[in-house]
C-alpha cells in the first residue's frame, strides 16, 4: 500500500522535533550544572573575598567571579558601597544576594524562565526567600531592590506604614491612582503588557507625587522608586530637581518623603540636607567664586547640620563642600596665606574621617591635600598624598569592597597621618 506523503514527512518532523527538544533540554540541564557547581563551590570553598563580604555584611554574595567584578573590574566597590551605606542608615538582613549574568546561559532556571516571560530583568527581591538578585551589581537596581526589602522588614513591625503611605497616593475623591490589579499583572509579563495603555505622563506624576511611570505600578514600586533616587543625591549633582518642592516640580512628593524619613527608608536628615545642597548651587556669583556673605551664612548652616547630624552619611559630601567654599573665600582673600592654606588641610582631612567615605569626595580631597602640602613646599606630606591619591584609584579600579568604610586611611595611619 501506497503511503501518502503526509505519513511519509509526520514521523520525520515528530524526530526532527524530538530531537531539538532533547537538545534544548540537554542544552538547560548543562547550564544549571555550570550554575549549580559554581554556587556549591564557593558555598564550601569561598574565597577571601566572600569571606569578607558575610563577615561584614551578615549574608553570602552569589554570581560567578567575572559578574561580581562587572566592567572595569568595579563590581565589587560598588556592590560594598551601596549596602555599606544602606546599612548606615537603616540596618537590613537578606539570605543572600546574587549577582545575575547578563548571559542566559549562566543564569538559574528561574531566572532563565523570568527572561522569557516577565519584564523585570534588571532584578528582584523575593519576599518568601528573603533574597535579592540583581543584574551586573548595578548600583541603582541594587538600592531600588534594598528598599524592597527594607520596607517588608518595616511592615512587620509597622503595619500602619503602607496604609498611611496609599493614602498618599489617592485621588481627591479617593480612588486610589495606582494600577489596577489586573494591569499590575498584564505589566510584568512580556505580550501581555501590550493589551495595558501605559503612557508616560510627566504632568501627571508630578501632580500625584510620582518620580516615574514605573512607580504608579503600587505602592511597593512608588517607594522602591523614590527612595532609589534619594539615593542619587549629592550636592553636588543627582535630580535634585525632584526635590525642591517648588510648583514646577514635585511638590507633592514631600509627605512621601517626610513618611520615608519618618520610618527610616531614606536618611532622617534628608531634607535638611537637601535644604543644604539647594543653597550650595545658588552660592556662585557672576565671577565665579561664592558670594561672601552667603558663603559665611552657609557655612554657620553646615556647622549646625554637623552638630544635628553627625554620624550622617552625607557627612564626606557636606565637609568637601565645607573646605571647598572656603578654598574660594581664601582664593579671594590671598592665595599665599599660610595659615588659612594650614586651616584648609584640616577641613579636607576632616572629609578623609567621615563615617561614610563617598568616593568622589574623599578622593577630591587627597588631590587638595596634595595640592596643598606642595604649595606649602612640604615635600614628604606631598609625595604621602600622592601616594595616598593614587592608591585610592588603585583600590577603586580593583573593585575594594570597603573602599566607602577605609578609603585609603590604613595607609595614611602608617605614615602618621590622621592620628
């Protein structure tokens, strides 16, 4: 009997199907063999580094060697820097976190399904395993996902705070203006979060008091957002702009902030600081350097803040401001005065003992005390900083976990400095 050509290519294409499934099959069981033995071998044999991280933080770091470290060798600062600093400001617990591979085929199995089929790639927090998992240790999906955790941990001593923070995210006639549950849903996952009508609109947000379109998802997100960008404040940079409360911008975000401060998810001196870093920016006259009598009434302001606030994390940042203004103050006076270049090198030493060393204001600092020591013609102070200078360039580029609690002053102890 004759066979028709369906029977003839069926059988075939079921071997051809069959075939490519064992493959892609075979192909996941290798990948989580490579993922499984990379977490076993560093569970019973981690490195020093590892080691360092539980002992100092409470909870085991994951990911492969080349992750962690991240591009130009990095990773490991900035991972260090940001729960060192989040822990300065309200201490956490995790069970571990992980850094993801940009690779699908180093992921676990979940996260490989997540890649599939969820839109939240850049990292998670799981509540039921009390675990994070981020993607390249990126510093402001790292903060985003902290918050998260923060604020379950705050929830269950404070059940009244997310209710007391919905109420702020309610229209006058009381609707709430997060998403829907069901939109929540659709948004996470990827061809279903075609069917919701997401459009950005700035307006909008900035009238209910959002920093983002993402943080109308709920109130979870509308806090892990706005904290997140607290985060990215400096005084001398990030989106302030947010949170200058002027009619322009977010006015509404205020009682948002002022609840996040209340219970400790962003530092409780933010506002003073942000009053702080709003004069800061307006302090330059036409010719370049600060105006005086403003600059003499913000340093009487910084003063004040130090003495509210002195173990603040903005510390680094206030007392490199600190020494800067008056740098431009004594520019003015006379560049040659001895005794107020001796004044500077305290103000900018002051900066080298701040309980959180922020990078960009510790080393700004060893440069001024360099530059300082060799306009004074001390030599052997000169070539201490130099040192010192460099070895803080050394220590970030080779990803030093710690750099934002020690920056370089082991070394600087050894040499007689800072004692």
């Amino acid at each position: 009997m004759t066979r028709t050509l369906s029977q003839i290519i069926k059988p075939k294409i079921k071997k051809i199907a069959t075939t490519i499934s064992t493959g892609i099959l075979a192909l996941h069981l290798l990948t989580q063999t490579n993922h499984s033995l990379n977490n076993l071998y560093h569970h019973f044999l981690p490195d020093k580094q590892r080691q360092e991280f539980v002992r100092e933080f409470g909870f085991p770091l994951k990911g492969f060697d080349s992750d962690i470290s991240g591009y130009m060798g990095t990773g490991l600062y900035t991972i260090g820097d940001v729960i060192y600093k989040e822990m300065l400001e309200r201490p956490f617990s995790l069970s571990s976190l992980s850094i993801r591979s940009p690779n699908y085929f180093k992921e676990s199995i979940f996260d490989q399904i997540g890649y599939i089929i969820t839109t939240d790639n850049g990292g998670y927090y799981d509540p039921i395993t009390g675990a994070i998992v981020v993607e390249d240790g990126s510093p402001s999906a790292l903060h985003h996902e902290i918050k998260h955790r923060k604020t379950f941990e705050i929830d269950k001593i404070h059940p009244e705070f997310l209710e007391r923070w919905k109420n702020l995210a309610k229209r006058k006639n009381g609707e709430s203006i997060y998403k829907p549950g069901l939109e929540q849903i659709c948004l996470r996952f990827r061809l279903l979060n075609k069917l919701v009508d997401n459009p950005s609109n700035y307006e909008e947000n900035n009238r209910y008091g959002f920093v983002s379109d993402y943080a109308r998802t709920n109130v979870y997100e509308d806090i892990a957002e706005l904290c997140e960008k607290v985060e990215s404040i400096s005084i001398q940079g990030g989106l302030s702009e947010l949170f200058d409360y002027s009619p322009k911008t977010h006015q509404n975000l205020r009682p948002k902030i002022q609840l996040a401060q209340e219970y400790g998810l962003i530092p409780r001196e933010f506002e003073d600081f942000m009053v702080l870093t709003l004069k800061y920016r307006n302090l330059h006259g036409e010719n370049g350097y600060y105006d005086k009598s403003g600059a003499e009434e913000f340093l009487k302001n910084l003063d004040a803040f130090a003495k509210k606030h002195p173990r603040s994390v903005y510390t680094a940042d206030l007392r490199e401001a600190k020494a800067g203004v008056y740098q431009s103050m004594l520019a003015l006076k006379d560049v040659k005065d001895k005794d107020g270049q001796k004044k500077l090198i305290g103000l900018y030493k002051d900066v080298l003992l701040s309980p959180y060393k922020d990078r960009v204001a510790y080393g700004v600092s060893l440069t001024r005390l360099k530059d300082l020591y060799r306009n004074l013609g001390d030599i052997n102070k000169y070539e201490i900083y130099a040192k010192a200078d460099t070895l803080h360039s050394e220590r970030f580029f080779g990803g030093f976990m710690m750099l934002s609690k020690e920056g370089v002053n082991d070394f600087l102890k050894e040499k007689g400095e800072l004692n």
